[in-house]
C-alpha cells in the first residue's frame, strides 16, 4: 500500500513540475515583447503625423516598458527564470499601448452607408448605443493591475435598421483602467474597466465603450430562455427599471469605475454582465 502511495506521489510530482513548465517564460515569450514593443513604436512614428500628443504619450510609456522587458532578460540570464505574473503584466500594457498607438479615426456623425446590395455595407454605431456583454474571465479589485487585459462576448445582436452589425458573441476586449483593492484607508475597493476594442471577422477594430451597469450573470440566462433578439434587451431594461438584476455589492459611477458598497472589494465572477455605452462612433464594415 505504501509503495502505492509513493508512486501516486511520484506520478503527481511529475505532472505539477510539467505543468509549471508549461506556464515557465521562456527566451521565445521574451522574444515576443521585444516585437511588440518595436511595432508600437512603428505605430508611434505613424500616429505623430496625425495626432503629436497621444504619440507622445505613448512613446513614453513604450520607452518604460522596453527597459522593463531588458530587466526581464536580465533576470533571466542570471536566475534562469521569470515570475508569469511579471511577464504578463508586461504583455498586457504592451497590448494597451498597442491599441492606442492604433489611433483609427471615426466619422463625427452617426450614418450608414453603401449600397444595399451587391457591395460591402458599412454602418456607424453612434455615440450612446447601449450593448452587453458577458465578462469571460473574473476581475477582482483584490487581485487585478492597472492595464490587465481582459475578453467579453456580446449576449445579444446589435441591429441598426434590422441588419446585424454585431452579432451575439462578438469578442469585446478592455483593460482595467485603474483599481483600489479594499484597505484600512480605503475601505471599498473599485475597479475602472474600459474597452478598446472589437474583434470583427479576427481583425481588432478600435472602440471606446464604458460600464454603465453590472448585471447578476444568472438573472441575464434566465431572461435568455424566455425571448430572443431585442425582446432580451426590452426584458432586462423592464427588470432594471425596478432595480432588479443589479448584480448585488457594487455601484456603477461616471466612467465606468465600479465600486463596492458593503466595504469589501468589487467581485465580478465570470459571466457577470456589463451593459456598456458607445462613448465614440463605432464603425463597422
């Protein structure tokens, strides 16, 4: 029995030291945030002609970030390994700048144009369009960093004159824009989440949406069941409208920062539902 249990110990010694193989940063991941880093900078150059100041912006913090990733090498060479937490938090802030540095421009106004058949049809999502989405990862302000990277999926289509410019399911991704963990100063912890981009036929398209509400993930699967389309949206509005399916312990403020109200930290399980608003005109094409 006791040689039993030694094999089984042996057998999930090996397992967990290949799974933290498999999580190691290596030469190859390094590797990668050097490329990212010299096409945000590419992105620089390009931005400079059209708008000088966010170009400044954020060819400082790319300036920041490349020696953080020469301290990374450095610390690989000398202990043989990174911390993944390190590494990705460097990964995120270099996908941040990259959205930025992006810098796609959008009409002023809201129209829809293009031929209605026979030719690509492109439509402006105008400022103050309402959309939610479901949170794909959970997001804590116990455990979350300034420009964490993160994915949501669209729970409904998105129409304009009855097409569907988004379909539910879209990819939404956003990066926290700030965060105050629950302490003995400041007793509720918040979270700013903001959103920048679309995923559309697998090519990023640029976005700036902010959280207006956060939604219990369980009341929105409910409501899933019972309608379809724009008749889940008249549905939870209806709920909202009476303060239910308000996801219980936080408090939605001006741009997007969700905090807590019971003094702990904001806790957003996977699923939760954000309703977010269009803050540019959005072009899809």
């Amino acid at each position: 029995m006791d040689r039993i249990k030694i094999v089984f110990i042996g057998v999930l010694m090996v397992g967990l030291a290949g799974s933290a193989m498999a999580q190691a940063v290596t030469e190859v991941d390094l590797g990668r945030l050097d490329v990212a880093a010299a096409e945000v900078t590419r992105q620089v150059a390009v931005l400079k002609a059209s708008d000088v100041t966010l170009a400044f912006e954020v060819d400082k913090a790319v300036a920041l970030l490349k020696d953080e990733i020469i301290y990374l090498r450095v610390r690989f060479r000398r202990e043989g390994a990174v911390p993944r937490m390190e590494y990705i938090d460097v990964r995120d802030r270099l996908e941040t700048l990259r959205v930025k540095a992006a810098g796609q421009k959008v009409t002023a106004q809201p129209v829809i144009t293009g031929d209605l058949v026979g030719s690509a049809r492109g439509w402006t999502v105008p400022v103050g369009t309402e959309m939610d989405v479901r949170l794909q990862t959970p997001l804590s302000s116990r455990t979350a960093r300034v420009e964490q990277r993160f994915e949501a999926t669209s729970v409904v289509d998105l129409k304009i004159q009855g097409d569907v410019v988004l379909p539910a399911g879209t990819v939404i991704r956003g990066f926290v824009g700030s965060v105050q963990p629950a302490g003995r100063v400041e007793r509720r912890g918040s979270l700013t989440l903001a959103f920048d981009e679309v995923v559309l036929k697998q090519r990023p398209v640029r976005l700036r949406a902010s959280v207006t509400q956060a939604l219990d993930g369980k009341m929105s699967e409910d409501v899933s069941r019972i309608g379809t389309g724009t008749a889940i949206g008249a549905i939870i509005g209806g709920l909202l409208g009476g303060g239910k399916g308000l996801l219980v312990g936080v408090l939605v403020g001006g741009g997007g920062t969700i905090a807590a109200t019971d003094g702990i930290d904001v806790d957003l399980p996977a699923g939760t539902v954000l309703r977010l608003r269009i803050d540019s005109p959005l072009e899809v094409r």
